[in-house]
C-alpha cells in the first residue's frame, strides 16, 4: 500500500523534473557561457561596424552618381547602429569583476547570468543584420528629372544627366568595353555629357590622351582621321584642304548660365505665373536645348508675353521632323519666329545650307545677302558688314547659333540646323538643301526651288540646260570631283543673283553660259586653279567678286569691265 502510494507521488514529480532539466540547462548554459557570449559579441560587433561603415561609404558613392538610398539600406543603417549602442552600452557596463575571471559570488552570478542572456541576444540580431545586408539593394537611379538644372563647374545638367555620366565613366573602367553607345533624342545633351566626360576622363588620369572627332550623318572618314591626328598632335597630309570642325556642340553654358537658368526657373512671379511657367515649360518635352532657347525668348518679359507663347504653343501644329519631339519644333520655331526683321531670319537660315558641323564664315553670309538684297542699298559695304555681326550676335545670344572656330565664324547645333531646313522647305523660303548628301547626279524636279545647296557631294559634271526660273542663289562648292561645267548649263537659271564655286580642284574652266546671269550679283571662286577665266567678263552686274586663293594660268583682265563691283576679293592668290 505503502509503496503504491510512494509511486503515485514521484511519479508526476519526476514528470515535473522532465520539463524543467531542459529550460534550467539553458538558463544555466548563459552562467557557463558568459565568457564567451561577451567575447562573441565584442568580435561580432566590430565586424558589424566595418561593414557599417563600408555601406555607408557605398551610400555616399551612390548619392555622388545622384542615385538614392533605398528604404531597405536606410533602415539597415538605422538597426545597425541603434544595435551597436546597445552592445557599447552593455560592454561598458560590466563591473570591472565581471570582466576579470568567473567566480561564483552570488552578485557575479546574477550580473553574469543578465549580462550574458542580453549578449546571446544581441549577438543573435548583430549576426542576422551582417547576413542580411548581402540581400539589400543600396540603392537606385534617379526618378526623371525636374526642371531643376544643377550646375557642376562649366557644366551644367539634370541629375539624371550626373547619374549617365557616372554609368558612362564606370563603363569606360572596365576592359571588356571598347564601344560605348549613349542614345538620346537631338537636343538633350549628348555632345555636353561626352564632353564633361571626355574632360574627366583627361584630368583624372584615366587616359593618357583624350580626343573628341564630329562625325555627321554624312561622315567624311579624312575629315575624321584628321581631327584625331590634330587632337594627338599628329600631322596628317592631303591634297585638299578642308576646314576642321573643332568648337563645341551643345547647349551655352559658362557666362551665360545666368541666362540659361531663367527657363529653368520659370516659377519666379516676377517674372510670370507658376501655371503658365509649368505650362510653356511642359511644352518644351525636358529637353535642356527647348528650355533654354525659350528662356532665352522670354527671360525679363512680362506675363502677357509668356501667355501669348503659351497660346501659340496649345494653337501650333507639331511637325514631324526625324528624331526631335513634335512639340519640341514648336518650342524652337517660336524662337526663330521672335525675330520679327527679314535679314535676321534670312542669316539663320542661310547657316542651314551647310553641312552639318560646319564652320560658317559670317563673311559669306554677308556676301549672300547682299547677293540677294537682303539688305537696304544705302548702306555701305562695311555697314552691312557691322549689321550682319550685330545679327549673328542677337542669334547666339538666342542660343539659335552657336560660336565657330573663331569670331569670324559660326556654327549652328544640328537640332537648330533641322529646325532651319523645315522651315526653310516651306513655300515662304523654297530652299532645297542636299549638302554633304554624297549625291553624284543631279537632282530632279526642282524648278520651284529659289534657293539650291549641295555642297559637299561627289559629281563629276554638271550638264543639262533644265529651267529653273525663280533660283536665285545657288551654292556648289565643295565637289572636289568636279571636272567640268557643260557651257550651256545656266542658260535656264536668269533670275540668279547667288553663285558659289568654291574647292572645285578638278575644275579648269568656267562655262560660257555664265553670261546668261544677268543679274548675277555674288559670285565666290575660291580656291580653285583654272587655264581660263575670261568668263567672268560677261558678268556686268556682279558686285561681289572673290577669288580668293584661285589660281589661273592666265590672270582674267576681262574683269576690268565689270563697273559695278563693290568688292573685289584676291586675297591669298598665288603670285602669277
């Protein structure tokens, strides 16, 4: 009886004991562990501090590219460093007895029991923050880009432009990339981003030499060649000399950031509405060149202006020009449309009927428009001259042009230059510009045309006597293929007042039909060596006559007839 008893009372106590050998062995376990949980966690914690402090480097790095932190990195930061207080706090905590050898004082045994539960923890979180960090994106690109222009020395850009320029840099560093491709629509800022990048890359070592070539649409692969031997200090030889396309290519910056900024901040009351600013703004697609030209327009203009441009852009019709944003030609044309004068519109668009990246002499746009009448016949030639100047000026100034090679040149960015042939085909102008097409016949069905390019293409004569009744100028120079002019070839081109026949080496003698321009006014003969020139006699309406480095075998006395000239350019001839 007795005995069954003893059973039925240890038996549930040793049931109890069961339960509680596993819990009191793990309390007990941060006793015999306490040495080694602190250690743990001090060795753990300062590896946890030195992947903090490279994630916040690659942070920095990433801000710098113009990227953001991402939510998951700043919260791991956050955690990270809220877990390092705490293990300081507790490391610092510790009795100087406790840090010393294990004892089995009652106190020690409580504080050490504390101190070693609260370090297993930590040490639990500090492991789980360091794995987990492998799994977190430290950070992402940039959302698309405000009207905000951030200016970064002589450069001025969006941060999404910063963000490309950091994708591009790092490209550029890895070995396995020979070819880097950045893709844009005409008019965000890729010959800009190129060049900073360009300028970065020299500065800071990254090459030993860096060298920047245009390559138009058409390219001339010596032209190429050249620039680069130029830009490596290499001289490279040819028989003909062309001229080198060297000045930037992009949106104004440096003094005219001032300037440049007014499109950006176009919330300014003082100057119009916030609406109407967003508005015009939205029109302009984002494009850095849209922005800055409409600034340009409208800086220090009252609001009625900005709502008449407003009105006019809602009222345009976008035209489809390959590669630019509709609405970004009618941001543009506004711009060329604030030039109410005849003679201004007229020299923009006379720079279009050179290929692209050309160097434009501002003397040639003087002596095509006086070709043409453009301008008042009371002036002197030197007025018209300081007129032109005063024109090419007010059309940088509107970021319409852009500065050549030197002050006597110009250059026209290829987004204005698509603009001007647009405008320029219409009825109003009747331009037909086929520069630099690589054209080796002639082209057809063009006796509407009144004014005519083609520059820089591969013919081997001009033949024919087709009627072009309204041609008023036509420039040709630049076929270095040439060899011939058929004599009767302008007999159908009588109302012509504009003929250049520039860089024509192969060609040897002027055609008889020259006579047939009877009002002829401009006639440019540069640089070329002719057997004959007595043609230029007939020309008793000329009054712009440049033979400018031409050679003849026979210098040209009949131009002693020629009563009207108002100049006569022989500069750089070679003594006969």
């Amino acid at each position: 009886m007795a005995s069954t008893i003893l059973q039925i009372i240890i038996t549930p106590i040793t049931e109890v004991a069961k339960l509680l050998v596993i819990p009191l062995k793990h309390e007990v376990g941060y006793l015999v562990k306490f040495r080694r949980n602190i250690e743990d966690l001090r060795s753990k914690t300062t590896e946890l501090e030195i992947t903090q402090e490279t994630a916040r480097y690659t942070t920095d790095a990433a801000r710098r590219r113009g990227e953001f932190t991402t939510k998951e990195m700043e919260q791991w930061l956050i955690k990270t460093e809220m877990i390092v207080t705490d293990v300081q706090k507790l490391l610092g905590g510790l009795r100087e007895e406790d840090k010393g050898k294990f004892n089995f004082c009652c106190t020690n045994l409580r504080s050490h029991y504390s101190s070693s539960k609260r370090a297993a923890k930590l040490l639990k979180v500090v492991n789980e923050l360091k794995g987990s960090l492998q799994q977190i994106p430290v950070s992402q690109p940039a959302p698309p880009p405000s009207i905000e222009m951030m200016p970064t020395g002589d450069f001025d850009a969006f941060e999404s432009t910063k963000v490309a320029m950091g994708k591009i840099i790092e490209a550029l560093k890895h070995d396995d990339n020979q070819i880097i491709g950045v893709y844009g629509m005409g008019g965000v800022g890729k010959t800009s981003l190129i060049r900073e990048v360009a300028k970065y890359a020299k500065i800071t070592g990254m090459f030993d030499e860096v060298v920047i070539a245009t390559v138009s649409r058409n390219p001339v692969m010596l032209k190429i060649q050249r620039e680069i031997a130029e830009g490596l200090g290499l001289q490279l030889k040819e028989e003909t000399e062309h001229r080198l396309d060297l000045s930037w290519v992009g949106i104004s910056s440096g003094k005219d950031r001032s300037n440049c900024k007014i499109a950006i901040t176009t919330r300014n009351l003082d100057v119009c509405s916030e609406i109407l600013a967003n508005e015009v703004a939205k029109k302009c697609g984002g494009l850095p060149i849209a922005l800055v030209t409409l600034g340009r327009v409208l800086r220090n203009k009252e609001p009625r202006f900005w709502e008449d441009a407003a009105f006019q852009l809602r009222e345009s019709s976008p035209v489809n020009i390959k590669g630019m944003h509709k609405m970004v030609f009618s941001c543009l044309k506004l711009s060329f449309d604030e030039f109410r004068d005849e003679e201004s519109k007229m020299c923009f668009l006379y720079c279009a009927l050179f290929p692209e990246d050309y160097d434009v002499r501002i003397e040639d746009l003087l002596r095509y428009g006086i070709g043409e009448r453009l301008f008042s016949d009371d002036l002197t030639l030197e007025q018209a001259r300081n007129k032109v100047h005063s024109i090419i000026s007010n059309l940088k100034a509107s970021c319409l042009l852009l500065s050549g090679k030197n002050e006597e040149s110009v250059k026209m960015h290829d987004v204005f230059r698509d603009l001007a042939i647009s405008i320029a085909s219409s009825n109003d102008y009747s331009f037909m510009v086929k520069a630099g097409s690589g054209l080796k016949e002639w082209p057809s069905k063009l006796h509407y045309v009144m004014r005519m390019s083609l520059i820089n293409n591969e013919f081997n004569m001009f033949s024919g006597q087709d009627e072009y009744p309204e041609l008023m100028l036509l420039l040709l120079q630049n076929n270095t293929s040439l060899k011939a002019i058929s004599d009767g070839f302008f007999a159908g081109m009588k109302a012509l007042q504009v003929l250049d026949l520039s860089n024509m080496p192969s060609l040897v003698a002027l055609p008889t039909s020259l006579s047939f321009l009877t009002n002829l006014k401009t006639l440019c003969v540069e640089n070329n060596n002719l057997k004959d020139g007595s043609a230029l006699g007939e020309l008793k309406s000329i009054e712009i006559l440049s033979l400018r480095k031409s050679s003849f075998a026979r210098f040209p006395e009949e131009i002693k007839r020629l009563t009207n000239l108002r100049l006569l350019d022989l500069s750089e001839m070679p003594l006969v």
